[in-house]
C-alpha cells in the first residue's frame, strides 16, 4: 500500500510540482481521476499550498488533494478565455515591491494594494533602489497618500538601508510573497535574505528603467528561521480579478466620501451635495486617484459578470447531466 503524506508547494513547473514534506523536495504530478475529471472536485494546486499526496519512492508523487487556504492572490489570467489564475497561497504578509527609480508608479501601485488586500494577508509597500532614488521623501508621502493601513519602508538592497526593519515581518511560522515589475529588486532581497545567491538577478536598461524576467516562475523559499518566502515573475500588467472586498480596504478613503453623498444612490455626475465632487473639487481627491479607482471598479464588476454567468453554466450542465443519469435509472427499472 502507499503511503500518503502531506507536504506544500514549493514550485509549479506546468503539469509538475515540486513538493516539501519534512524538510525533503521532492516532485509530484496531479492525480488525473481527481483534478481532471469532468466533476473536478479539487482546486488545481498552486505555489504555497497545502497538499495530500501519495508518496512513489521509484518516480513522481501523486498529488490527490488540496487543502482549505487561508490567503490567496489571484489576477486574470493573461490567456484569454482561462478566468482566474492564482499566484500564490496561504501567506500572511504581501511585500509590494516598486523601486524608486524611473519605474515609479502610483496607479500600478495602487492596483498591486488592491489585489493584496483582496487576498485576505497584510500589505507592506517595501520601496527598492532607496540608494539611487531623487526626492527620496516626497515619494514616500505620495505613497503614503494611498497606501492606507500598510507599512511603508525605503530599502536598499547594495548599502542595506532599510533592511534592519523588514526582519520583524520574518516569524518562522509567517509566509510573505513578493510582488512587483520586472527589475524591481525581488529577487536581490531574496538572495540578500537567503544570504547566497540563490536567484538570478539582472540589470535594469537605462532608458526606460525596464528590468528583465529573471524570475520566469512562481518559487517558495525557506529561510534558515523557518520563514517562508514566495517570490514570482515580475508582473507589469496586473489583469484585475474579483476584488470588491480589496477596494474597501485599499480605496477606504472614497468608500467613505460615497457614503456622505446625499443621496443613497449617487452616482457621481452631477449630483447636490456629492461629497466625491466636492472632494475633487477641493483636492482632498486627485482625479487620477479617482479615475483609476473607476477603472478598478469596472473591470471587477465586468469579471464578477462573468464569473456569474460561467457559474451558471456549469449549475445547468450539473443538472442536465443529473436528469440524464435519472433517466438511465428509471429506464432500467421499467426493463426490470
């Protein structure tokens, strides 16, 4: 008989997992009568994940089961038509990486606190490049600005600055994944963490402050304390998944003001006694912090639709299925 165990995900390799158990690596493939069949009645497993596996000392483990997670940061998938993809599982804390360089970017920022949020961990801005950076404290109060209930630290990876901090985030029982573009410094903090390099780093281009894919999949680490880090490829389009409970934590500042319009059903176009207006009006408000929340909120209602209808699909196709097999049934006992 074999023996089942139950270990987590380290590393997603296509059709191939590579699985911890016990301080042991080993790979594993899905059990095909489990996730691939037309019930599929398990989540497909991804990096940080919890699984139940049946061990083969003579090749690739079978993964049978997925575990119940306590986090997860899911986007839209970038193949069309394939709905949600999830990055990463069961972490406690999401480092949002963005370098103070010419990559600089509020609105991508504020999509990446969205969808940190959403994942039901805490969110902590970690800004890379600290050594490099011009106007290193109008930065931070930018950030600051729309970063609401997250930790924000300046680091650098080359002098250190910064990094004495970020060690109360690393508990032996907490996972923290990485976030952030392309050449953003994830994994230089990685390596720096880890004390070897472990991963591959590259330059950034001048011109355009663009870095390259060094990280090309989504891998989880162990510290020497027992620290978890997931780092994963650099994300520079963040396709937006469902993140309605996301933007009440990360666009509080706007839930607030809606809630102070004077009508219940306001919406925001003119409007007496809109507080949203007043607020742009007065610049408590940027319109860019506004447009984008707009533009958030669209493409989450949009995929909420979609997920809706895709539901409901599969609820009919359970059903057919369920009159056809009923009928197979009756069908026999009338030849009985």
């Amino acid at each position: 008989m074999k023996e089942k165990m139950e270990g987590f995900v380290t590393a997603v390799h296509r059709d191939r997992y590579e699985v911890r158990v016990d301080g042991e690596d080993f790979y594993a493939r899905l059990k095909t009568g489990v996730y691939y069949s037309e019930e599929r009645a398990e989540e497909f497993p991804t990096v940080g994940d919890n699984v139940e596996l049946v061990y083969n000392p003579m090749g690739d483990s079978l993964i049978v089961k997925t575990k119940n997670r306590t986090s997860k940061f899911s986007r839209k998938d970038p193949d069309n038509g394939r709905g949600e993809q999830i990055i990463a599982a069961n972490f406690d804390y999401v480092f949002i990486m963005m370098s103070l360089n010419f990559d600089f970017n509020l609105k991508r920022l504020e999509r990446y606190i969205t969808v940190s949020w959403q994942s039901g961990a805490q969110p902590v801005i970690v800004l890379t490049k600290a050594d490099i950076a011009e106007d290193l404290e109008q930065k931070v109060e930018m950030v600051s600005r729309i970063a609401i209930g997250a930790d924000i630290h300046p680091v650098s990876s080359i002098t250190g600055e910064g990094m004495e901090q970020l060690k109360k985030y690393f508990e032996p029982d907490k996972t923290i994944v990485f976030l952030g573009s392309s050449g953003v410094g994830k994994s230089t903090l990685t390596n720096y963490l880890l004390g070897e390099e472990i991963m591959e780093t590259a330059g950034i281009r001048e011109e355009d402050s663009k870095g390259h894919h060094t990280t090309t999949h989504r891998q989880l680490f162990v510290l020497n304390n027992g620290t978890k880090i997931i780092d994963t490829p650099g994300m520079r389009e963040l396709g937006m998944w469902i993140v309605d409970d996301g933007m009440e934590h990360s666009f509080s500042d706007i839930t607030n003001l809606t809630m102070q319009c004077k009508y219940s059903d306001c919406t925001h176009r003119g409007e007496p006694c809109c507080a949203v207006a007043s607020a742009l009006e007065n610049g408590t408000l940027t319109y860019a912090r506004w447009k984008n929340y707009l533009k958030i909120q669209k493409e989450s209602n949009f995929q909420a639709v979609k997920e809706s209808r895709s539901k409901s699909r599969e609820i009919k196709k359970t059903n057919k299925k369920m009159v056809r097999n009923s009928s197979k049934v009756n069908s026999r006992k009338e030849e009985w």
